[in-house]
C-alpha cells in the first residue's frame, strides 16, 4: 500500500490533532466513559459519606452525565467530520470543568462544616 500522497501534518495547532480531523469519534467516547467512571467513584465517596458537600457532589455526578449524554447523542446524532468531534471534545472539555469546578465546590463545603 502507498502512502506516498499523504504527507504528515507538523502543525502545532490544536485543530490539526487528527482526533480532531479524521477520528469516528470513538477515541472521545472512550476517554469519556474513562473519566465518567473516575468522577462518579470521587463524587461517590463524597456522598456516602455525607457531610454538607452531598449536594454539590449530586449536582456534580448529574452536570457529568448530562455532559457524557451529550457527547453520546452526537456520535450517533451528527454527521461525521469535524463539526461531530468539535462538538465531542467540547463536551469532553465541559464535563471536565464542571468536574472541576464542583470537587473544588466540595472540598470547600466540606472545609467550611467541619
């Protein structure tokens, strides 16, 4: 097989990451399912223990899941091609921040009971 009419792309740009040109989107919905998994154990472990950060790490757990939702129904919803991957890694992005965002939430409800 000849790969001779394809040359590498040596951009630096982050929109010349080939999950970002050519990928079918698995690649999103794996490291998603990743760290869904890793964020529902922390976020579990704070509401079993109970304490004032529970409803924070409830509202939490559900911002990420309705994150992962939404990089599930693109997949399967959104044409493939840059605007379906653009649309997975912003939902990567957003259940990520909002992770974040809601453990600092608890960490910080948690300081301010105890």
């Amino acid at each position: 097989m000849d790969n001779s009419s394809r040359e590498p792309i040596e951009s630096r740009r982050i929109s010349d990451q080939p999950s970002l040109r050519g990928s079918s989107g698995t690649i999103w919905i794996v490291a998603g399912g990743i760290f869904l998994v890793v964020i529902v154990g922390v976020l579990a472990v704070i509401i079993f223990s109970g304490g004032p950060a529970v409803p924070t790490a409830i509202t939490t757990l559900v911002i990420a899941v309705v994150f992962y939702l939404v990089l599930l129904i693109a997949r399967f919803t959104v044409r493939p091609g840059r605007a379906r991957l653009w649309v997975m890694a912003a939902a990567m992005i957003g259940m990520a921040v909002a992770s974040l965002v809601g453990l600092v939430l608890c960490v910080g409800a948690a300081a301010g009971g105890a």
